[in-house]
C-alpha cells in the first residue's frame, strides 16, 4: 500500500520555503494558484488558540490537469495537487498528499502512471526547496 503523504523537514522558514516552492514549481511548469495561511484565516474566524504556521498551497499543470481530466473526471475531486508548509516548534514540514495514492481509488492503471510522473515532479520540486 502506498503511503498517503510524503513529507520532509527544512531547517528555511515558511516564508524562504513558499519563496522556493515558487520558483521550482515554475521550473517545472507548475504554478500556485491559490495559497492559504490556515493560521490567519482561523484568526480571522475568532480562533487564537492555533498559532502554528500553516499554509496550503493549490498548485497544478494544466498540460497535466487536462490530461488526466480527459480519461476520468472523476480525478477533478482530487485537483488541483496540494503541498503543505507549516511549523512546529523546531521545524518547517513540506509536504503533499501523493498523487498516486489518491488516483488508486479509480484502479486506473494509465492514470496510475501519469499520477506517478506527476508525484516524482512534485518531490523533485519539494527536495530542492527544503
């Protein structure tokens, strides 16, 4: 079975790691179309009591989104890709869920594949932005 997540440490703040997430995402023909900082929003909410950096990061290729869309819609319920940057008190975490694991539950042996393509760029872009 594949491991839901993957997920390392960087000794960069949130703010450096975001910074190279967009640039290597770029390289890699990936764009953030959407950033949320979880931790202000539940502020804005009224929450106070979680004060740990947490930030979702909505990133996707359309070349890829296309294509995947084209054989099976029902993968729209898992775009666009997520990476995760947060704290805790020694260390900022990078991660995302992995493609491949969400593109299991259609037992889609293409799909599988090009989940797996997408996945290893993803890795790529976060081990050089830790």
């Amino acid at each position: 079975m594949v491991e839901f997540h993957y997920t390392v440490q960087s000794n960069k703040s949130v703010e450096e790691v975001i910074q190279a997430l967009d640039t290597q995402l770029k390289r890699e023909q990936f764009g953030i179309l959407w950033q949320l900082d979880l931790t202000q929003k539940l502020r804005d909410k009224g929450i106070e009591d979680y004060t740990r950096p947490f930030h979702i990061l909505e990133v996707c290729n359309p070349h890829q989104a296309a294509k995947v869309l084209s054989r099976n819609e029902l993968v729209g319920y898992f775009l666009p890709c997520k990476i995760v940057v947060y704290a805790d008190q020694s260390h900022v975490h990078i991660g995302l869920p992995r493609p491949t694991a969400l593109i299991g539950f259609l037992n889609s042996t293409e799909l599988s594949e090009i989940a797996e393509e997408i996945e290893k760029t993803l890795i790529r872009v976060i081990e050089q932005s830790k």
